[in-house]
C-alpha cells in the first residue's frame, strides 16, 4: 500500500510511531491517521517543510496527492485576528487550507 505509512516511513517515522499514529486515530475515531501523520509531521520542526513532503510523495510515486497537496496550498489563506485588551496587542494567526480534506482522501487510499 502507498498510503499514509508508506508516507509515514519514506518521511523517516519508525513502525513503532506508525502504529501509534494508528491506535491514536482509532481512539479519536474522527482524526484520520494521515491528519495526525500531517499534524505531527508539521510539529517536527524545521526539516518539515512543503519541499520535503512533496519528494515524499514524488519517491512513492503519489502523484494524485501531490496533485491534491498543490490544490490546498494554491488554496490556503490565513487570517490573523488582533484582539485588543488595554494596553495589550494579541495576534492570532489561524490558517485554513481549503484543500485539506481532499487531500486527506487521496491519502487514505
């Protein structure tokens, strides 16, 4: 299968932290696998970068999700919310990829 694993493995996760990503859907029962894989993944710091994921894809031969990963990046907007309390300036920025859920079915399959 060249789904989420194959992913999970070729971007240099351990079967260990495959099947915790695994148990880890199942209990959450909404979180699909390749969400937490994309979540995690994105957490790991510098060496997750859009350039990275995509020769993963290119080296799985996924190119329906690289295709789909271009979509919702091409989509993505980001809003920043200012909230203003006194002499205090908080900045949120909450980004929003559009194309994020189709992107998640190509995965799963």
């Amino acid at each position: 299968a060249k789904g989420w694993e194959a992913l999970a493995e070729t971007l240099g996760y351990s079967r260990v932290e495959i099947e915790a990503l695994r148990l880890e859907g199942s209990k959450l029962n909404q979180k699909i696998p390749a969400v937490l894989l994309l979540e995690a993944w994105g957490r790991r710091g510098a060496g997750s970068t859009l350039q990275v994921l995509e020769q993963a894809l290119l080296d799985l031969d996924r190119l329906d999700v690289l295709e789909e990963l271009h979509k919702a990046t091409k989509d993505e907007c980001t809003l920043t919310v200012t909230f203003y309390t006194g002499d205090n300036k908080r900045t949120l920025t909450l980004p929003r990829v559009m194309g994020m859920s189709s992107l998640r079915q190509a995965l799963e399959g």
